[in-house]
C-alpha cells in the first residue's frame, strides 16, 4: 500500500505547468513529460486505509474538510470518516470502553482528564491514549446581542464585573460545556485567594438558571430587560452569526484577560500503521490554519486574522486552558453548588431578635437584609419552606409553620416568603425554643423526602435554648440518631447569630445530622456566612 504523501507541494523551477484533465486523471506536464498529481482509481491503492476520526461538533466542519483533501492528496490510498460528536458523549464513550474510532479532537484537553475521572468512577482503568498538539484555538468571550452591545459598551465587559454581580451572566451547563468551564477557571483567576466566598457566591448566582445547551443560552440573549453576555468560545459566535440568526451576536472580549480552549489530536489507537498515517493526517490539520480562520477558530498559539461577522480580527492573546485538575475541582465545587434543594428555613423569632446589632441595626432587620439577598441567589428550582420558632409559639408547640416546602418557580410561592422575611419584626415575641424546634424540623423534612434533592433543615437562631419545658440536648440528640438514615440524610445547617448563641450545642447538633454550625458573630458576617452555609455542601461536617 502506499503512504500518502506528508505534503503536495511541488516546485516548478525553469518550466512552464500546464494542467490538464485526461479521463478521471489529473496530470501535471512539467519538463516534457506526465507526471500524476492526482491518480486515477485504478492509480491507487487496492486496500485503502480507513481513518475514523471523532471530532467536537465545533470543530468537525473543518476538519472534515481538510481530511478531504487529505485523502485526495493520498492517491485514494486513505479514506478519513469524521464523526462529528459532543466530547461529553465521546468522553463517556472512551471512558466506558466501547468507542470504535482512531483518533479524537476534543474541544479542550479537559476532556482527557474527566474521561479518565468517568473511567475511574466506573472501576475501569484509564483508557490508552495519546494526546499530540493542538490542532487549532479559540478564546473565551462574553457573547452579547448586537442590538445590546452599545449599553453594554458603556462599561468594561470583565471577569471582575461578574464576580461582582454587576454583569448578567448565563453560563450555559458547564457538565457539558467546555467553555463554560474554561469561563469558570477565568473567573476564579480574577476572585480574591484570600476570600473563597466570592467566587462561591459567584457560582451561585451562575447556576441560578443553567440552560441545558449554549444554543439555548443564545436564545434568551436580547429579550431581558437589561442586557446580559453569555459565557462562550469566540468560533460559536462566529459560527451562530453564520447562520443568519435574525438577532446576530457579537463577541466582547473580557476586558482583565481571558483563556482559550485548545482543541488537541488525540491518538486511540495502536495499531502502527494507522499511527503513521495519523502523525500525517494531524500534520495536514497543523498545515490548515486558513480552513480552520475560515470556521472561526485561531492558530494553536492564538494567531491568526479573522474576517467573520461578531468577532475581531486579532485574537486576545489568551492562555489555553489545560489545567484540567484545576477544572475538575472547579466542576466538582459547581455540581455541589447547584444540586437542587429542598429545604426548611427555620427561623428565631425570640424577642432577643429586637436587639440592637453592632452597627446600629436590629438583628431582625440583618437578618432580613442578608436574607432576601441569599433568596436571589436560589434557582426556581430549588424547594423552600418556612418556620418560624419562639416558646409558646403556635400553643404549646414552640414552631408555627408559615410557609410550606414548594418549589421557588412558583411565583406567588416566593412572593409569600419575601412577605413573610418582610413581616418579620411585628412576629419578634417570646423566648428560645430551640431544641424542640430542631427536632420537629428534621422530622418534617424526613416525611416528604425527595431523593432526588438535597434535603435540609437551614436553622437560624441569636441565642441558646430556653424552652424549660421541652427536652434537653442530650434528648435531643439521642432522638437524632435514632432518625438517623444514611440512605436519607437530612443534615442541619445551624447558624447562630450574635454573641449569645450556644455554638457548642450547634456543633453538636450538626455533628449528630451530618450538617455544619456557623458563627456570625459581627452583622456584616451575616451575608457571609450564608454563603458559607449554602456552598459547604461537600465538607460537611468536617469544613473549615
């Protein structure tokens, strides 16, 4: 068989070319004789080659077309078939060990690392493969409608605006997207390494509202009231403007930097003739700078003009994205972030609540400040409930339940419980029945349990337990552990508010339910420490 040749260039020196077409051959007259540039079939090899090579939906269009000419540049000597494919399936499929192909070109080299992630959670041993260099680039940008860029031009696009919160943002599924997660590692580079919280917070506003694809995410650009960006790779705006959407979209490069996605070759197989003809096949996508321009996508180092609608013509000067254990914990914090609670809010109303905070504030109104600021951060989909507790409270019960456990996608739902955060100082009466309260809250969030939900008890209190007519701690905790189901596991997330709190009994309460005690002992830790408490989901009851 013969090996197709690495490069078709030829060099005429002293003649003059003439091409011609004679019958399904292509001749190429130099120096007074034919010499084949193109064979005939019956020219070329009696067994082809065949080439299988899965490529990121992204990118597929244009590697598809230079394997094309790849393979008539062989003399019919391979036949390359590129499957276009999400690398999260391709990822799965490697990882499983099913996959039927020869080589891969992912969006970014994360996928390597998740796949041997899936590979290990799955007891099989990390698949065989090698990853060669990148193929081509492409930054991560803010993706805007056209019709916004002008308002949105008013003030730097930034990573630094998003962590701040002063920058809609849509981050479409970062499980899927590796954009996205490229968009996540940028962001955590921009947050201060002194405070977690903040890219913790920013997370959780991200996944708010995570739509399931970036097509989807485009879709709701231009149709709010103030403008938003979408979290993505500069080649998918350009490749959406090439479908002629009625709102075009247009790419603001974040103004502190940004990273790329790196789009490497990667060998699957062993076989060592395949490998040869791979080393030229990946050579010829290395020699395709001008196709892959042509789709949106950049030299591997990020060079390169481009002539397309949305986009600049020089690239940001972005540095690849390849620290795939970095994501991969970005990706693990993300899936705790955002799995869908269901949960009790219980809240102290003791008459203690009335009481002057260090800055001049009641506790009741930080309280409800820090709260309502905690409620914009939950998706619709997550469940929530209310109580509130003081002795005596609702007859001889020390709990009255004010809202019950539904979903924050239902408008009047949410509009109840902002109401009753608002009402909240004109309820202030009575002592701290907590300790009771506890017990019967963990206990109604067990009869509806929903296993496909994190269900919690989030308790709020300024002070200790002062119901003497209820049970005692170790009561409390021997009831605990007889509840105790590690198949449905309802931690308790204490907070205690004020230099009166009883953190001793909240360490231990937590400790019997799985769940964590907080301490906010200044009013501006109030908003922190809520944070704290609804993104140390992994650590418990042992965060830091």
């Amino acid at each position: 068989m013969k090996k197709p040749a690495r490069n078709l260039v030829m060099s005429v020196v002293g003649a003059v070319a003439v091409v011609a077409v004679v019958g399904t051959g292509v001749f190429l007259w130099v120096g007074g004789h034919l010499d084949p540039l193109l064979a005939s079939a019956e020219a070329g090899c009696d067994d082809p080659q065949k080439l299988v090579v899965v490529a990121d939906r992204s990118i597929a269009p244009a590697v598809a077309e230079i394997a094309d000419r790849f393979d008539r540049a062989s003399e019919n000597c391979v036949t390359t078939k590129v499957t276009p494919q999400d690398s999260a399936d391709t990822s799965a499929v490697l990882a499983s060990g099913t996959i039927e192909a020869d080589a891969w070109v992912p969006e970014s080299s994360v996928w390597l690392d998740r796949m041997n992630a899936t590979a290990a959670s799955l007891g099989q041993a990390p698949p065989v493969v090698e990853a060669g260099g990148s193929v081509a680039s492409t930054p991560i940008v803010f993706a805007a409608a056209a019709t916004d860029a002008t308002a949105l031009a008013s003030e730097p696009v930034s990573w630094s605006r998003v962590l701040r919160g002063t920058l809609p943002t849509i981050l479409p599924d970062p499980e899927a997207s590796a954009a996205s997660l490229a968009g996540l590692l940028a962001l955590r580079g921009h947050a201060s390494p002194d405070d977690p919280r903040q890219f913790a917070g920013a997370m959780l506003a991200l996944g708010k509202s995570i739509p399931a694809s970036t097509s989807a995410a485009f879709g709701s650009l231009g149709v709010g009231e103030a403008p938003a960006v979408v979290v993505t790779s500069e080649a998918q705006v350009a490749a959406y403007n090439g479908e002629e959407p009625a709102e075009p979209l247009v790419a603001a490069y974040p103004a502190d930097g940004t990273v790329a996605l790196d789009y490497p070759f990667v060998y699957l197989t062993l076989e060592k003739s395949k490998r040869e003809v791979l080393g030229d096949f990946e050579a010829a996508l290395a020699d395709g700078a001008k196709t892959f321009a042509k789709h949106g996508f950049r030299a591997p180092d990020g060079s390169g003009k481009l002539d397309l609608a949305g986009v600049g013509a020089s690239g940001p000067g972005a540095e690849p994205a390849t620290d795939g254990q970095a994501q991969l914990e970005i990706l693990r914090a993300w899936s705790v972030l955002t799995l869908r609670s269901r949960m009790l809010t219980v809240i102290d109303v003791s008459g203690s609540m009335e009481e002057p905070a260090a800055n001049g504030l009641r506790r009741i109104d930080v309280f409800q400040q820090a709260a309502l600021g905690a409620m914009e951060k939950f998706s619709g989909e997550v469940e929530l409930g209310v109580w509130l507790f003081s002795t005596a409270r609702n007859g001889d019960l020390d709990y009255e339940d004010v809202s019950p456990i539904a979903p924050l996608a239902d408008a009047a739902h949410t509009q109840q419980i902002a109401g009753i955060i608002q009402s909240l100082p004109a309820r202030l009466g009575g002592a701290t029945g907590l300790y009771d309260t506890t017990l019967a809250a963990v206990k109604r969030v067990r009869e509806s349990y929903d296993p496909e939900k994190v269900n919690s008890v989030l308790l709020i209190t300024d002070g200790r337990n002062e119901d003497e007519n209820g049970i005692d701690l170790d009561t409390l905790l021997a009831e605990l552990k007889k509840l105790d189901d590690p198949a449905k596991p309802v931690p308790v997330i204490m907070i205690g508010f004020g230099p009166d709190t009883d953190l001793a009994a909240m360490q231990q309460i937590a400790q019997a339910t799985q769940g964590a005690a907080y301490s906010a002992t200044e009013p501006e830790d109030l908003s922190t420490v809520l944070v704290d408490a609804l993104s140390q989901r992994s650590c418990r009851p042992n965060c830091g």
